[in-house]
C-alpha cells in the first residue's frame, strides 16, 4: 500500500528527532556501508502543533492537512549509524527532484537535509536514494485508526506499535517503534533490510517510548 498523506494532518520536523544510538567514527562513514534502514515515520499534528510548525508552511500551512509523512529513510548500523558522508553527489537536491516527493515529504527543506544527512551515506544517488525512501514507504500498510483522527486520542505505545504489526503482520515485534515528544506522538521508526523486507532491531526497539499514555492530536 502506498504512503500517502492521510487527511488528518501530520508535519515532519526535520531537524528535531535523533537516529538512535551514537554517530559511527570518520573511518567507518563509507557510503553504502550499514547494516539495515530505518523508515521513520513522522506524525505531523505533533510537529505542528509545535513552535517549530510556525515555521514550516509548507508542512504546516492552514490548508495542510498531512497524518503521517516520510521523515527519511536513514542507515543504520545495529551500534550507531552513519551520517554527512563524503559522495561525487551534489549536497543540493534540485527542485526538479525533490518536488516529485511531495505527497510523502513535503518540503525541499525536509528533503534536502536528510539526503545530506542520511541520504550520502546510503551508496546511492539522489534519485536512487528517493525513489528507494518511496519504495520503503509504499511497504507500510498504514493502521486504518490513524485514517480520520478528529479528536486527541490517548494510547499506550505498545498500543500504537501493535496497530501497525496488525496493519503488517510480517512485521516482528521488535522492527518497529514508537518515539514521543514528551506525552506525544511523534514518530514511528520501522527497520528493514537492504532490500526493504522487515527484520529485528534491537537498539532501535530498545530506544522507543514506552509510556502507557500517549496523545495522538489531530490536525488543527
């Protein structure tokens, strides 16, 4: 099933939330090596409802109404992750690109700073790389409960982890989870191979939230 954006708003905020674990040393940022990918997938109401969202027009504009949109697609390593690689690829992603992206990572801002980021260290081009964080995406079947969230809704973690593994019942309990700004939903990390199939990560799963009252706000 294709990543869209559901019509109950989500904004991504590039900048904010952290790989998991510790950068890996300058010797080991060769592009293309790492162990698995994580798909992060950002809950846009949390973003931008958020001092950072007044910022974010593109994302968080009046007439926005994004759930969940594509954070990145980002190499990791089962200790640390690579990042800011050295690649022959040009830092700047042209509009001509990036623009093709924007039902699942809607700003050239976003989309910029995690080919930088991320993006350099995958061993793939520009195009590549973003036709590969598409791919990844279109492997979610997104849960039917976050389609039409009209009022706040308040969840465990594991609540919202197991909506997806029943949305995606290849998906072991420990590819997936969820990440909070404070009592907030804010993303939901999913890893996957190389050739985007789901497998077990063990430091992204221990990294998660695990708090039993999670609010899920709805586009505003």
């Amino acid at each position: 099933m294709t990543l869209r954006p559901l019509r109950a708003g989500l904004a991504l905020g590039l900048l904010t939330a952290s790989l998991i674990g510790s950068p890996v040393s300058a010797q080991e940022k060769t592009p293309g090596r790492f162990d698995f990918y994580v798909l992060s997938l950002s809950w846009s109401p949390t973003f931008c409802a958020s001092s950072r969202g007044k910022d974010s027009p593109e994302q968080c504009g009046t007439e926005k109404k994004f759930s969940f949109i594509v954070h990145g697609l980002w190499p990791q390593n089962d200790k640390g992750y690579p990042e800011f690689c050295t690649t022959k690829e040009p830092r700047r992603v042209p509009d001509s690109l990036g623009r093709n992206y924007f039902d699942i990572m809607p700003s050239m801002g976003l989309i910029g700073h995690q080919w930088r980021k991320h993006g350099s260290c995958s061993g793939l081009s520009q195009a590549e790389y973003l036709a590969k964080t598409r791919e990844a995406a279109a492997k979610i079947t997104l849960p039917p409960d976050f389609s039409h969230v009209a009022q706040p809704q308040t969840l465990s973690a594991e609540a919202i982890e197991q909506s997806f593994i029943r949305a995606n019942p290849a998906m072991p309990e420990t590819a997936i989870a969820v990440s909070c700004e404070g009592s907030r939903l804010e993303e939901v990390r999913i890893c996957l191979t190389k050739d985007l199939s789901f497998r077990p990560c063990a430091e992204v799963d221990r990294k998660g939230c695990t708090i039993n009252r999670v609010t899920v706000p709805p586009p505003r």
